[in-house]
C-alpha cells in the first residue's frame, strides 16, 4: 500500500482499503463509529498486480491506482473512483503505461488536488518520474515525462493546502521535490537535498499554508522532518524499519502532528509534537498487541476530528482499530478487530 490507506469518506464514514491476492477490498463503517460492514471487491472483477496507491480529495473522495496484467510481460496501471464508503467504487480504467508499454516500473502515487483531479506518478523505465494528471470535466492529459534519475521505491505524493500537488523521491544521496507552480501545472523539478536516505521511508503531509513537510529516515536511524527551503530536522530515532503514518490534529487546544510506526518489537509506536516545531521534541509511546512483521499502520481523523489509528496485516487478515478517548492528552481505546 502507498498513502493512507485508511481513509475519512464524504459522509463521516470511515473505510479501509486492502489488498487480497489478485484484488483490492474496501471495508467500511456502517454508519459513522458504528460497526463495520463485510468486505467488497473495489473497481470490479479485474485481476491486479499486489499493490495499490490511495489519495483522498478535499471532496472526501478516494482515488485509487494499481497495476494489472495486459499481454504476458506487461502491465499497465489502472485507477477508480470511490465517492461514499456505502456505494460501490468506479470500475477500473485503464491509463496506460509511462513508456507506453512494458512491464511494471514500480510503484504508484497518486495525490489530488484541489479540483479534484488525481495526480498519478510512477518510476518510468529510465528510472525518473512519468505523471498522468486527470482533466477537470472528465478525461486524462498525455504522461509526462518529469525527469530525475535512478528513482527508488517509496514515492511521496501529497497536496498542500494551496491544493497544489507535490511529489518527492528518494535517490542515492539525495531526496528531490517536485511542486506545481500554479494549479494545474506540470510538476517542476525546484530543490534536491542532500541525505542518506533509507529507501521506503518517504511520508509527507500538509503541515501549513506555506509548507509540505517530508518524513524520512537517514542511513543512522533517525526519523528526519524536512520542508523545501529549509534544512531538515533530526526528530528522534525511528521506532522502526517502516514509513511513518501522520496526521495533524488538536491535542489540548495545540495544533499537532502525530505520527505512528510499527516498531521493531512489533507494536505500534506514537510520538506527537507541535507541528512544524521539531525543536520541541517527540518520544515514542508503544500501543496495542504485538503485530506480525508485514503489519502496517494508518492514520486519520474521524467525523468528530478524533485521532483513529488502524493497522493490517496481509499475512494474518487481521485488522484493528482504535480512537483516541474524548478526555486530555492522547489516550486510546483498547485496540479492537474488526
């Protein structure tokens, strides 16, 4: 899974998205904090390739994108709509390849705007970036070639509350950012940072009118914050092998960023911090049962703003969640299989 798999609908409710061998289920809340419903298929009968990249829209809606098997030795990408939890999602359409055929190049992203026009971008067989941007009224615009070079996994694409795209990726030595100048523009390359970075391990959120901020960790260890026009930030040691979750939420009146990971003795780690402040400081605090190592986690606010934290395991099926307590500080309640 790429993004936040774990995701607020239009209409309160919440859903998950997880991939079942050679398709995507949805799972969602029958009415808002109530119980779940059973899962469903996502997009229809198409057969996929195991991984799938989720953005959500200011509009709620969740964009989804994966590979599927064309010819035998070539894939292309495919993306779906899901407008309300309750509803069933958009069939897959198809999009094409970034070289125009071949096989898969890695992993997508995919991010939306402000008018809700989802981004996709993907490694192309050069190692740099191809992009596909969905047209307002309906359609797709030509992929673009967005250049870079010996691209790594883990794409980051986020939307900035300007409702501009952003995208940045890991390369030896460096991490590069890409920013749309204007609403609907291409993507330009504007900064590279110079960091050791552990491939897998980009995660970026809103955190400002003004300002994206990219999580990483460094070849030492530590869990890195890092917004373009600035030098990064040294936040603490990484909880554990994986990318972070973020969120922004309101703790005791404070505007703050949580993040969790999966840790490496296997539960789930928080450290929450004024946002935009690393100089404040975070720490770890570990929550719920001991996860298998494919565990992964999500975060996301529900429909009274509650910080929600889920985690997945495709090994075991399991899925579990739990909300924050409505009293001071960040207490959770006991994690709960659903």
């Amino acid at each position: 899974m790429n993004g936040d798999w774990l995701v607020r609908g239009r209409d309160g409710r919440l859903s998950v998205y997880l991939f079942s061998e050679d398709a995507v289920l949805c799972r969602a809340e029958h009415g808002p904090g109530g119980p779940w419903d059973p899962p469903r298929t996502v997009g229809g009968g198409q057969k996929l390739h195991p991984s799938v990249a989720v953005g959500r829209g200011s509009d709620g809606y969740a964009h989804l994108v994966a590979w599927r098997p064309t010819v035998p030795g070539e894939s292309g990408l495919v993306h779906s709509t899901h407008f309300r939890p309750r509803l069933a999602a958009l069939d897959w359409n198809p999009l094409g390849h970034p070289d125009g055929r071949g096989d898969r190049t890695g992993t997508p992203a995919v991010a939306v705007d402000a008018q809700g026009r989802a981004h996709v971008f993907v490694r192309n067989a050069s190692g740099g970036i191809g992009m596909l941007a969905q047209k307002e009224k309906g359609g797709w615009d030509p992929w673009l070639d967005l250049k870079g070079r010996d691209v790594q996994e883990g794409l980051a694409a986020v939307t900035g509350e300007s409702g501009r795209v952003e995208l940045y990726a890991a390369v030896p030595g460096a991490i590069l950012h890409w920013s749309q100048e204007e609403a609907g523009a291409r993507p330009v390359l504007d900064e590279a940072l110079e960091a050791a970075v552990r491939p897998g391990t980009l995660r970026a959120l809103a955190t400002s009118p003004q300002s994206t901020t990219l999580y990483f960790t460094d070849d030492s260890g530590h869990l890195c914050a890092w917004r373009p026009g600035a030098k990064p930030a040294t936040l603490l040691t990484a909880a554990g092998p994986g990318p972070v979750s973020a969120v922004r939420c309101e703790l005791d009146g404070h505007d703050c960023t949580l993040l969790a990971q999966r840790s490496a003795g296997g539960r789930v780690a928080f450290a929450a911090y004024p946002t935009e402040q690393e100089t404040a400081g975070a720490w770890w605090t570990e929550s719920g049962p001991q996860l298998p190592p494919d565990a992964v986690v999500s975060l996301t606010l529900d429909e009274t703003d509650r910080v929600v934290a889920a985690t997945s395991s495709p090994s075991t099926g399991q899925l579990l969640l739990t909300r924050r307590k409505e009293e001071p500080g960040l207490a959770l309640t006991a994690w709960q299989e659903i």
